[in-house]
C-alpha cells in the first residue's frame, strides 16, 4: 500500500482512465440514466457542484452543499465511520453512524435511518437520500409532478412538522386550544469527565383554516449548573394560502436568501409578507445576534445575544428561471464579539441571482460592507462575493466554476471568518456515463491576503462510483490531495457552538485545510439483497507531522500515516430478527463487533439494538466494547429511548422521555402557508391466496384473479418522510394531503421471503383537493414451472451424433427470469411471479445445427404451483440437397 500512494498521483490518473474505458466498454450502458429531479429549497433551486447520483432507483444528493444553504457545517469521520452536522438553525449536534443507522441529537439518541446503508461517504462529499436530508437537516419534502424536490427548513417553524397530515377533527376544548403538544426530556452522562446534561424541550401549535400558531422552547442543565436555564423560544404565526408569517424569540435567518446576511438565528421579531410582483416576497427581522458564548457549571454551553441588528430582503418569484434578491442588513455591538474580537458597528448590501437552466445555471452573491471598530477605532470596508456557474454541454457532462473573494474589511452579518479576508477558486467536471458517476476538482485560495505571506491552500479531489450492471455491487473510489498551511483565522465558530473534540472527529474538507492531511485514499464495494446489506472498504490517511490525527479509539495516540479496512455484513431474519457484524483493522487496532436487532416487537413497541465485540490494540490487552439502542413506546403519548456505549477509555449513557399530548397525529401540521384544500390516499396490502381461471383488473395493472384474499398487517408504507404501518385488515391511509403527485412507497424488508409483489415498490400517485384516490399493493405466492426442450424433426442429413441439449438458456420473455437446462434437456424455474409469460429459447446458445420453432409457447404461472410437463420444441436446420455433377 505504502508502495501504491508513493506513486498514487499518476497511478490513480491512469486507474481513472482504465476505469472509465472499461465502464464505456460494457455492453449493458445503452441504458440512458435519467436527469436527477430539481431541488428547491426554501423557494431557491439548489445548484450543485457535485452532481447527485442514481442508485438503484433511489437519487442521492451532496448532503454538504444543502446543508451549506442552510448555514449548517458537516464534518465525516471517516475512520468511526460517523457524519456530524453542526445545526447552527437550533444550536444543535446531530450524528449520524453509517455502520448501523443510529442517529443522535446532542448526544441522545433519536431515532433509526432507514436506508443507511445506501449513504455514500468520502473525503469531500457525502451522497445520501432524501430522508438522510430529511432527518439529519430538519427539513420536510416532497415530490411533484414536475421532477422537482420540494424541500423546506422546519427549524424553528415547528420542529415535528410533517408537512402533509392534518389532525383529526376537534371535538372538545383540548382539541381547540392545541393541535399538538411534544415535551421532551433528555439526559446524557460521561463517565470520563464526570459530566452530565439534561434538558427539556415543548414544542405545540395549533391551526385552523385560516392560520397556524407554532411555539418552541428549550430548557437546559448540567453538571454544577443550576435547576433550569433557559436557552430558546420562539412564538410563530401562519396565514394560510399566503407568504404571511411572523415569528417573535429565537428564528434562524432562514428565509433571508443571500448568504451574506442571513445564516445565524436572530432573537426578535421576522416578518414575512408578499412583495409588489407576483410570487415575490419582503423579509424584516429586528432583534440581537449571537456574538459570544457562555459556560455554567461544568461545559454547559449557551449563546449570549449581543449584537443588535436589523435585516430586510425582497427577493423575486422562485418559479422564474432568473431569480434575484437585493437586501441590506445593520448592526451595533452592545458587547465586544468574541467571533471576530472586536465591538463594531456597521452595514451591508447584498445582491444575489440564480439561473435555471438546460445547459446553464449559475448563482452569484455579492455585498459591500462597511464597519466600525470601537475597540481600535479602525474602520474598514470593502466587497465579497461568491459566483458558481455550471455548464451542461450534454446530459452525461458536466463542467462547473467557483470562484470567491471576500476583501479584509468585508465582515458578514453573522461575523462568520468563513466569510472574511479569503479568496478561492474551483474548477471542476462531472461525468455520469450509465451506471456511472464520475467527479474532479481542484480548489485553490489564499487566507490572511493583507500579510506578507498568506495563508495558501490548494484541494485536489476525484471521485468515481459505478454499478456496472442492473442489480450488481456498487463500486466507489474517492481520492483528496491537499496541500496547505494553518490560518490562525480558522478557530471559528467554537466560541457560538463548543464541540468536544474528543468524541467527535473531523475528516472533512475544511478540516483537511485545518490539520494540513496530505492525502486520502478510499475504495469500498457495497451490495445490497433483500435480506443482506454488505460493505467492505480500505482507507488510507496521511497528515502533516506537525498537525497527526488522534485516535480516541486507542486512548488518543497520535499518528500520521493511517491505514484502515474494514468490513460490514448485516442479515434481516425477518422482520422482527436481525444480526450484524463489523470488522475494522489497522496496524495499530483490530475492532470486531457483533450485534442483535430484535424488533418491532410487543406489538411494535419495542426496538432492541444489542452490540458487543473487543478492541485490539497492538501493544496492549485486548478491551471488551458494549453497547445497548433502546426505543420503547409506552403507549401512544410517552416513548422512551436509552444508549449506553461502553470502551476501555469511554463510558457515555444518555436517554430521551417524550410525552405526545397528542399521540396518534404529534406534529403532523400541514404546509404552513398553503390552501387548505387537501385529499386523501387509501388502500391495502392484499396478499392473493387462490387463483382462479380469469384475471381480474386493477389499479390498471393485470394481476392474477382471486376468490380469495388477506390483508398483511404491520408493513411499513412510505410517503415522503412519513411512515405508517398497515392495520390488521392489511389497510393503510394518509388522510390529508396536499394534491399533487404522491410517491408512495411499500417497505419490501417487511415482506416474507416467500412473497412476492405484482405492483412495484413505489408509485407516482395524483391526489386531487377533496377525493379519495386508491391504489392496493398486491402481493402473490411465487410459482414454479418445469420442461423440456423437444426435437420437433429429423435431420436432413445422416449425422455422426445427436447434439447436446445441456446448458441452453431457457427464459421468460420480457422478465429477468432465466435458466439453464440440465442433461437432456430438462429444466425447471423457481420462484416466478404468477402471471402470464411467453417461454423462450435463447438461439445463441443452441448448438449450430438446430434452430428455435416459430411458434410462442404462453404459459400461466399461479402462486403455490409448478407447471411441469412443458414441451419446447425445437428442430434440425433445413439444408438444401447436394446436387452431384459427374
């Protein structure tokens, strides 16, 4: 390995090509991939450097550049197989653990991802699904007619908020003073340090045709801390079917559009109304920033809000292909800002743009700033601004420039140094060939420009994924070469969000500015089946000797070249029973652990996640590792979650109670904002038991007919990121949603492995305003059929040896289902969805003297049976006579 990364430059290039000729070479990549779906996010398209990917039907985006709207900075520990997400919307940590799904918030565990093992990490970019985006930012979505992914921030607007279910009617005087009422309390204890927090969080709201009412606080306490310490609230107001909001206590500057002057929650009052064009909107917020932080006790952290300011922006409709917005913002430090350390006082304006487009797009944000230093009494000024521009030439291409200059007096609302005295430039290419996806960047930029010898930094990034064919291991290979110098001005934001490095390692492209890491090597294959999920990788890490990694994981050694490899296997029993194993090597450590997965059970109540192992150091004793995810639901208004995590060098217990006035609909509001006029989606999932002689149709789909059928109950049904699990009879409902189109989607995990299902896995489907649409997913016993290939004619001619009938494809026209005969011709297929077939015979693979018959032998498969004595007939080439000349 050692020898491979001396030469990993050239090496790599050359890999990249072979890579790429031999993907272009496959015979299966006639298959077109489609364009990924549009995102819109908080009414703003999102333009990505990195261009989303398409596995196995599922789309995932850069988590890092949506986050990045948002104002929020994730960091990947590669090497704990962990993403962290610094929600700066609600001062929040949220991470997440590739390896098995858990995702906590600060500390605590909330809940399972479903569909974790289809995350993509690397270096510079990790690829996930919509409800990673979902759950990890505090985002709603949801998908219309026209290819578009509707996401909006929930941060602040109602943290629960689903976005399309309504609450039941209301009957009495509870039902009218509140829709929902969630309070939770949550604890987290670290035995290393001797240190605990707790902290209360109640979120309601309450909504009737014409507006909604949200409220949001948070309650915290620690270690030598006193009993209660306040730390956020927010009231907010709604008008339905209008822009019109109001929010009074602590709001992330969500809805302001520039960068520039948003991205930092402001204590006040926002005002959001509709502007002078059509679809145009106007926000005002007043009220104090966050400028230093604060410790009670021992590491309770909270914001002290010291800066005055006022913010206003108009931006234009979202639904134009050019958008733009123009803003302005004004501030006065009451106390000195520990961010920048200075007391100033000042002003910015601010311009953006965006531009959708077929084969252009682009974003631009500009300001000017101006301030004033009380403590020095300097005053300085000067631009900032960012530009990306996207170029797409042809579907399968892609090229993109970024380019960013913010001058030494230019100071951000918020005082991010993000934002200050740095230029950069990026240039980069996207390649998806089918099946494929291919990525390179290079960054340069300069920190510090105003001293004699900036701060220089240069990133060179390359990435490569591909599942060569339909159904087969996904193949990924990610590459970072860094080479820069520490900033002094990259100590950020710790003082407004303290994070315990400790427990959280970083391995992310600003970190890799940061730490000075020389390079990255990964390669990993991923392959998922029904009941399996597989993953095994190799990773491979330098870092400058003035700046190594610690490894808290060995008891914080520090080391500079790090070579790792590790292997994943989980195994679903059923749907109730699962088991899991994970490997990770290194020259240093050996980890194996081993876990159980019990659940839904006690009436889906109760999940169980059990997971023990050892660690094995290189020069000491093996240690044990524990660790314990509990998720009970004591009934439908109080749940209760426990982790407990248990090494040589750390022990953490933490726990979450939550108590839902309103158990069955807890924040499930509607779109705040929209028309309340709603429809609904119904149905079932029908298992078929017999099979008469006629088909019946449904759904618009033929399906095998039925004297009788079953609902299956307990089958998870997806629709956006909300989940219901069918009733006993097999029924499922969503009762309010917006109309548009619906993707739906049935849970094949939850399945029995002797059904199959008729209707696919998710469907597009149309809601209109006051009707019921319906749509049942029908699953069948698998059949079976058997035969035999027949010779239907002589030979024309006298032959030394009749030919083998062994090894001849055999298949179901239309299907993937296929085999091959055995000896004489015999051959049977197994586990075939019942319905109508035409059988074939492939031609190529018959010996050279015989040929396939014209005529279609139709079959029908029925569920429970096999079809045997199946006759396909075959025959001898005809040849025309020799005519001898004497």
């Amino acid at each position: 390995m050692e020898f491979f990364l001396k030469r990993k430059n050239i090496l790599f290039v050359l890999s990249l090509l072979t890579y790429t000729s031999f993907i272009f070479a496959l015979p299966v990549i006639s298959q077109l991939v489609p364009e990924p779906p549009e995102v819109i996010l908080n009414d703003q398209k999102v333009i990505f450097n990195k261009k989303p990917i398409l596995d196995n039907d599922i789309w995932l985006f850069p988590l890092e550049e949506i986050a990045e709207k948002l104002q929020d900075r994730v960091t990947t520990d590669l090497v704990n197989g962990t993403i962290t997400i610094q929600r700066y919307r609600d001062k929040s940590i949220v991470q997440l653990n590739v390896r098995n799904g858990i995702v906590t918030i600060n500390n605590r565990p909330f809940k399972t991802l479903f569909g974790y093992n289809r995350i993509i990490t690397g270096a510079d970019s990790q690829m996930v699904p919509t409800n990673a985006l979902v759950m990890l930012l505090g985002l709603t979505s949801k998908d219309n007619e026209e290819d578009k992914l509707v996401l909006n921030n929930t941060i602040g607007s109602g943290s629960n908020a689903v976005g399309t279910v309504q609450p039941l009617a209301r009957k009495g005087v509870k039902d009218l003073l509140v829709d929902y009422l969630t309070v939770t309390n949550s604890f987290d204890w670290l035995q290393s340090q001797s240190f605990y927090t707790r902290r209360t969080e109640i979120n309601n709201g309450f909504h009737n045709d014409n507006y909604a009412i949200t409220s949001d606080f948070l309650i915290k306490s620690g270690t030598n801390a006193p009993l209660i310490n306040f730390d956020t609230g927010n009231f907010s107001y709604y008008k339905n079917a209008s822009p019109f909001q109001v929010h009074v206590g602590d709001k992330p500057l969500s809805l302001i559009k520039s960068p520039l002057i948003g991205g930092i929650t402001l204590r006040g009052v926002q005002v959001q109304t509709s502007g002078l064009l059509k679809d145009s909107k106007f926000i005002f917020g007043t009220g104090f920033l966050p400028t230093n932080g604060k410790i009670l006790g021992r590491n309770l952290s909270f914001v002290k809000y010291g800066r005055l300011a006022e913010v206003a922006e108009w931006s234009t409709s979202p639904n134009k292909p050019w958008q733009f917005s123009i803003g302005e913002a004004a501030y006065n430090d009451t106390i000195t800002n520990s961010l920048v350390r200075s007391k100033q006082s000042g002003g910015l304006f601010a311009l953006s743009a965006t531009k959708t487009g077929k084969y252009f797009e682009g974003n631009l944000n500009l300001a000017f700033g101006a301030s004033n230093d009380k403590v020095t009494g300097k005053s300085s000024q000067g631009p900032g601004g960012d530009i990306l521009v996207r170029l797409k030439p042809k579907d399968w291409v892609s090229f993109f420039s970024k380019g960013a200059y913010y001058s030494p007096g230019f100071y951000t609302l918020s005082g991010n140094p993000f934002y200050h005295d740095r230029n950069e430039t990026t240039f980069g290419l996207n390649i998806t060939p089918p099946r494929s996806n291919i990525g390179i960047s290079h960054s340069i930029g300069k920190y510090n420009l105003n001293s004699q010898k900036p701060n220089d930094y240069s990133v060179t990034n390359i990435f490569a994924s591909a599942t060569p064919f339909k159904k087969g291991p996904t193949i990924l290979t990610s590459y970072s070469k860094n080479d820069s110098q520490i900033s002094s001005t990259r100590a950020i934001d710790n003082v407004l969000f303290p994070i315990n490095m400790t427990n959280i390692s970083t391995v992310d492209l600003e970190t890799l500015i940061e730490r000075r890491t020389n390079s990255f090597f990964r390669t990993s294959i991923m392959k998922n089946w029904r009941t399996v999920n597989f993953s095994a990788s190799i990773n491979y890490f330098t870092f400058a000797d003035d700046k190594p990694l610690k490894l808290t994981s060995i008891g914080e050694k520090s080391v500079t070249k790090f070579q790792t490899y590790d292997l994943n296997i989980n195994k679903s029993i059923n749907r109730f029973f699962g088991l899991q194993s994970y490997i990770q090597g290194s020259k240093l450590y050996k980890q194996v652990r081993f876990g159980i997965n019990l659940g839904p059970v006690l009436d889906n109540k109760l999940n169980l996640l059990v997971q023990t192992g050892a660690l094995l150091p290189q020069n000491d004793s093996p240690s044990s590792l524990y660790s314990l995810n509990l998720n009970y639901q004591v009934n439908k208004k109080n749940q209760l979650s426990l982790h407990y995590d248990k090494t040589k060098f750390l022990t953490s217990l933490s726990g979450i109670y939550q108590y839902n006035l309103r158990g069955k609909n807890a924040g499930n509001l509607p779109g705040l904002g929209e028309a309340q006029t709603i429809g609904r989606i119904k149905g079932k999932v029908i298992v078929l038991e017999e099979n008469p002689r006629k088909p019946t149709e449904q759904n618009k789909i033929i399906l095998p007919g039925t004297t009788r059928e079953r609902g299956m109950e307990n089958v998870r049904i997806n629709l956006g990121n909300y989940t219901i699990t069918t009733n006993k009879d097999g029924t499922f409902e969503f009762p309010s949603l917006t109309p548009g189109i619906h993707r739906v989607r049935i849970e094949f995990s939850d399945l029995p492995s002797y059904l199959t299902s008729i209707t696919p896995e998710s469907v597009d489907i149309k809601v209109e305003a006051g009707k019921e649409t319906n749509f049942d997913f029908i699953l069948a016993y698998f059949g079976a059929l058997g035969g035999k290939l027949e010779l239907a004619n002589e030979p024309t001619m006298k032959l030394e040896e009749e030919p083998e009938l062994q090894d001849i494809r055999v298949y179901l026209e239309g299907t993937d289902f296929e085999t091959l005969t055995n000896t004489g011709g015999s051959f049977v297929l197994g586990d075939v969805k019942p319905g109508k077939y035409k059988l074939k015979v492939d031609p190529d693979f018959l010996p050279e003297e015989l040929e396939t018959d014209p005529k279609d032998i139709e079959i029908e498969v029925r569920g429970k049976e096999k079809t045997d004595n199946l006759y396909l007939p075959i025959r001898y080439k005809t040849r025309p006579e020799e005519i001898k000349v004497f």
